[in-house]
C-alpha cells in the first residue's frame, strides 16, 4: 500500500478501487466525520462544565447545551455506521450546517471575522455529503447481489 491508502501491485502500478471499495471508503468517512462533531462536542461541553468557566449569562447554557449536542452526533453516527441510514446521515448534516451557520451569526456579531474554523467545518461538510451516494451505492449493490442470488436459487429448483 502506498501513500495515502493508493494500493500498488508488485511492480509499483497503481490499482484502481472498486466503485463498491470506494463507496465504503467514503461511507467510513462520513461516519468519521460524524463521529469526530460527537467527540469534539461532548469533549469541549465536559471541559466547560468540569472547569466551571465563567461565562456572561446569554452562554451558560452552553457546557450543557454542547455536550446534549455531541451525544446527539454520536447516536447519529452509530445509527449512520450500524443501519446506512440516509435519513440520520441528513439529520447529522443539517444540524451541523445550522450550528456552523449560527456559529458564524454569533461570530459577526460579536465582530470577529466568520473565518474561524471554517477549513475544517469545510472537510467535515465535505465528508459527510459524499456518504449519500456511498448509501445509496452500498444499499443498490447489495440489493442487486440479493436479487441475483434470488434468482440463481430459482433456477436451481
């Protein structure tokens, strides 16, 4: 295997994935993502509560609010991983767009530029839309390898 998961035959030639191979590549991806908006929540919410910060009265709410925010992104990256759910996968895009779209509201206001980690809400972004088509790939392949396999039973009896 070379650089960046390119696997390479024994003479150094590159081999091209399978279009299922790279479905689930971009599926794991998206899960990734999904779970790295968990961890990143539920990591910063702890560290507020437990370190009891003082914050101005419009944000205190906030240690609770971001660690509710993370475990709500790590079921939906469980149900995502464990059922390809489309509908989780949307539900977890949504509410990430909305929180970066009110980060960047919040941002303005308080006079900061909107540029504040926007490379990595980028990515994540990114991510998490290409696991759709990685679903919908995954999900029609294996109902084309059920069917045929329906079929072939068929014409065995």
């Amino acid at each position: 295997m070379g650089w960046f998961g390119v696997k390479k035959d024994k003479d150094g030639n590159e081999i091209q994935p399978s279009p299922r191979e790279k479905a689930k590549k971009q599926l794991r991806n998206a899960i990734g993502a999904t779970y790295a908006v968990a961890a990143l929540n539920t990591v910063i919410g702890a560290i507020i509560l437990i370190s009891q910060v003082e914050l101005p009265e419009e944000f205190s709410h906030l240690g609770v609010t971001t660690l509710i925010e993370g475990l709500i992104f790590g079921g939906l990256a469980l149900w995502i991983q464990k059922k390809r759910s489309v509908f989780a996968l949307g539900l977890a895009l949504g509410l990430y767009l909305f929180g970066t779209l009110f980060a960047f509201i919040i941002g303005i206001q308080a006079g900061r530029p909107p540029t504040s980690g926007i490379g990595l809400r980028i990515a994540i972004i990114y991510f998490m839309g290409q696991g759709f088509d990685a679903i919908k790939q995954l999900k029609s392949a294996k109902a084309d390898g059920e069917s045929a396999a329906i079929n072939s039973s068929n014409l065995d009896s």
